[in-house]
C-alpha cells in the first residue's frame, strides 16, 4: 500500500458509534423549463432554486458534479450579493449599482457558466433564461442585472482557467495486498485546484491503518458479514438493506434537491438563498476533492478486493449489497459529501431540516446532524462498499472543510 505523508493538519479518526433510521417523506420531482415558485419572502429568491433544478439536469451526474454546481451558484452569489451587499463576495470586489435586478442577475450568471461549460445544452439553457427574465419587467433595472450577471459569470469562469479539471493522472499500478485493484473515475478531482482551502492537501487524513491493525481487522470482519450480499436478515436487518441503498441514490441531484427544499422552508431571500447553495455545493466541493487526492496518494483496496483476497481458490467470490464505485477505499466521498453538508446547513441555517431521497428508495427527513453522520455512516458500511473507519474518517473531513470555509468566505457584511 502506498503512503504520501504530509506536514498538514491532519484529520483524526473518530470513535464508533451506531445509530438507527428515520422516517419517510414525500416530496415533489422537477420539471423543466422550471417554472417559478414564490418563497416565503417573494417571488424574487426562486431564481436561485430555478436555476439550481436546472443545473441539476444538465450537470452530468458524477463526481466532478459538486464543483460544477459550486462554479454556478458562486456566479450567482457574486451577481446577487453584488447588487443587494448582504454578505462579502467570493474572491471579487465588484459591485453594481442598487438599481440593478438581482433576479435578472442571478440568471444571466447561471446560464453563462452552464452554456460556457455544456455547450449541448444551450437550447434549454436558452430557453430557460427566457422563462426567468420574462418574469421581471423589461427595461434598464433588468439589462443591468443581466449585464452585472454575465460579468460576474465570467469573472468565476476566468479563475477557473487551468485549474486541473481533466488533467491526466498516473494511477500507481497495484503492487500487492492492500493495494486498489481497479478502475479510477475522474482522478483529476484529486489534482484540481480548490474553491476556498488552501490545497487539497489542507486537511489530508492521516493514512489508513495497516493490514495487521486490530482496528482494519475489526473493520475487515464487520463489513464482510453485514456487507455480505446475501447476508441474512439475522445479520442485517431489511431495515438496514433499505438505507443502504437510500444512501446510494442520494448523489447527485437528490442533495441539490434537499437544499431548495432547505431555501423554501426557511423562507430565503435572494441573498440569503445564493448564499446557502453557493457555500453548502464550495465545501462539498472542497471536502470532495480533499478526498479524492487521499484516495490518489494511499490507494487503499475496498473490501470486495480485500475479503476475496483472503478467500482466494478456497470458495465462491464474496459480493457487496452495492456495487463496487470505481475507486479506492480512503476515504470515503459520499461521508466527505454527508458531513460537509450536514455541517454547512447547521452553520448557515441554525440547526439542520433536510428532507432527501427519491421516488424509488422514497423520502427521509433529517433534523439531527449526528444521526445523518452516523447512518450515512453505517450505510456504507451495509452497502458493503466501504470500511467503516474510512466512513468515520470522510465525515470528519466533511466537518474541517466546513468549518475552515465558513470562517473566511461568505460572511455578512455587517
């Protein structure tokens, strides 16, 4: 197994704990062209859920998704909050003049980084931008809003030039046990520069344990038994395959759904809405890509490379509930995802109300942070996917960013 070791601040393992699920909800799907919704607040915050659905269906559901989500809601939070001056702008120190629409803003920022990016979805793009500005009256306060828009798009877009995105990545070949065998999707999540840490590196966990640690053996023994596919009910329960396989469907657009569903709920206004999509999708984004370059320098074997390692010639393969991702073990990214976002809406909302799920693995309704990091968690660990040290290790991951971000970008301003 390879090790980098590094100089950074590390992030330290947790200890275990068990925790149980929640109930179900109902929620609405989307549709598109996405037709304007009023908040509690007024009609002119459902730009920033408008544009979020739509950036949900056209951003390709994969890794990188989280760092396109954050290109277009920072475009939008410096476009809206450059006009109305609530909170400090993200790495830009332009402002418009008052009398500029925010909404119109908002949109022209929105579909400037999307078309820029996915091209093939110009069409709906376009016609999406026409649906939002015909909601606002023509005249000079919308041409100002859309032009501050698309300046503040392009001043997003121009520091993102050569930031890494599609680098080519050596992957180290696999050398013996506790090596990944196997594919690596998008590795250049690991390389690219980040939103707001200072490296991908920053907050680096310390590596995984050795093959001989009691810790990696308990992990080892765990998921093999409840991981197992065709574990008995007296090994894990129905319940327990039910979320692990709710935790599965969550990336990528279920979460951004969430998050409107946060913005509705909480009745945001349009400062108060860019900001919470454009910090909430930075630090996932961040706590991502902290993880990728962790899984790039140790390379660590998931447990299906593992357990039939030991079972060799002896006896049939071992099978996960879920399928396998295409890529090492440590840490894990979706416990990254879970605990980056679970601590960003306890910080900007005061407490945590987030509805998630699909029509297929239905709709649970978290208010308590601990019990969505513990059961994202454990899931993982049901999934069969991953060990649970590595889950323990994402969450807290997931926290540093957090924590690191909201102390120095997205302040208010007085």
């Amino acid at each position: 197994m390879r090790s980098i070791e590094s100089t950074n601040h590390r992030v330290r393992r947790r200890p275990r704990r068990y925790a149980a699920a929640v109930a179900l909800i109902l929620c609405l799907s989307v549709a598109s062209p996405v037709a304007a919704v009023p908040s509690a607040t007024g009609m002119n915050a459902a730009v920033i859920t408008t544009w979020n659905q739509v950036a949900a269906s056209v951003v390709p559901a994969n890794p990188a998704a989280f760092l396109n989500y954050a290109f277009v809601h920072l475009a939008m939070y410096n476009a809206v909050n450059g006009i109305t001056g609530r909170y400090g702008l993200y790495q830009w120190n332009e402002h418009a003049n008052m009398s500029a629409s925010p909404e119109a803003a908002a949109a022209a920022a929105a579909h400037r980084v999307l078309s820029t990016y996915f091209p093939g979805s110009v069409a709906t793009l376009d016609a999406q931008l026409g649906a939002s500005l015909a909601a606002i009256p023509s005249g000079t306060r919308r041409d100002r809003g859309v032009a501050f828009g698309q300046r503040a798009a392009d001043h997003i877009l121009t520091l993102r030039t050569n930031d890494g995105r599609g680098a080519a990545v050596t992957i180290p070949p696999a050398v013996g046990p506790g090596d990944h065998i196997g594919g690596f999707a998008v590795p250049w999540l690991g390389v690219v520069r980040p939103l707001a840490l200072e490296s991908l590196t920053q907050l680096d966990p310390a590596p995984p344990p050795a093959l001989d640690d009691p810790a990696y053996l308990a992990d080892l023994a765990e998921v093999r038994a409840v991981g197992d596919k065709h574990a008995p009910l007296s090994v894990r329960s129905q319940a327990q395959t039910d979320t692990a396989f709710y935790f599965a469907a969550l990336p990528f657009a279920p979460m951004q759904e969430g998050l409107r569903a946060v913005a509705i709920t909480h009745g945001m206004d349009i400062s108060e809405s860019a900001r919470l999509f454009a910090a909430t999708n930075t630090i996932i984004a961040d706590a991502l890509g902290t993880a990728w370059n962790a899984k790039l320098q140790h390379m660590f074997w998931r447990p299906i490379q593992a357990i039939n390692h030991e079972i060799g010639a002896s006896g049939p393969a071992w099978e996960p509930l879920v399928t396998t991702p295409p890529y090492p073990e440590w840490p894990s990214g979706l416990c990254s995802v879970v605990g980056a976002m679970s601590a960003s809406l306890q910080h900007l909302t005061g407490g945590l109300n987030l509805t998630m799920g699909t029509a297929t693995v239905g709709y649970r309704t978290w208010t308590s942070k601990a019990l969505l990091d513990q059961t994202a968690v454990d899931a993982r660990v049901w999934s069969g996917i991953h060990f649970r040290t590595a889950d323990e290790v994402g969450i807290d991951i997931g926290n540093a960013s957090a924590s690191y971000i909201l102390g120095r970008y997205f302040a208010p301003t007085n």
